[in-house]
C-alpha cells in the first residue's frame, strides 16, 4: 500500500537504539532499504533479519555482504502448522465452491456475482 510504503527509514532508524535489530517478515516495501544499509553502516542499528525485500526478487546488493544481516528466502510461513491450515484453507474453499457457496477466503467477491 502506498500508505505504507518506507514506513521505516531514515527518520526511524535514527529513532531507534544501536543494539536493534530489524526484522521484517511482513511485506518488503515497509522497509527502505537503501536507508537501511545506511543505518547498518552508520551503527544507528546493530543488525537485520529479512525474509522479504523492498523489490523482491531482488536484494540492495550491500545488504548481501554486510556481516550483520541474515537474508532468509521467503520462507517466514514455512512452518507444519502454517502449511498445514494453508492445506486445510484450500480444501475448505474447494469444496464450498463445489458445493455452490463462495468461498471463505474470496479477495475479490464481485466475481461471484457475475458484475
């Protein structure tokens, strides 16, 4: 969402202590992370833990070097349990939808309506 876009920053990281470590498992745009490597460099924070990234698939190439970032794959749902209730999601959705209702998880219910 634009709104939420940079969220973090220059501003906040300066905001923060220099024994903080950022994480961001949400969505990689509410992360600059151009003003991240900044702050890494800077010692405005000690460290950062990315599983998504401001322009996936890629990555602010300084964040690949820096000793103090772990860069994680996408896998943050990667989980028996969160694996599992997706599963249980997708079958449930089949069959409401075989069974003529609307599914529980629609984003976009106007498609059921024919509009």
């Amino acid at each position: 969402m634009p709104s939420t876009t940079h969220l973090i920053s220059d501003r906040e990281f300066k905001l923060m202590k220099k024994t903080a470590i950022l994480i961001n498992s949400s969505r990689g745009p509410i992360v600059d992370e151009k003003a991240l490597v900044r702050a890494l460099q800077a010692g405005e924070i000690w460290g950062a833990g990315l599983d998504v990234f401001e322009n996936e698939p890629a990555i602010e190439p300084e964040l690949r070097m820096m000793d103090n970032v772990v860069i994680l794959p996408h896998i943050a749902s990667a989980t028996i349990e969160a694996r599992t209730q997706m599963g249980m999601i997708a079958i449930r959705n089949i069959i409401k939808v075989l069974s003529g209702n609307a599914p529980e998880t629609c984003v976009n219910p106007e498609v059921l309506s024919g509009k």
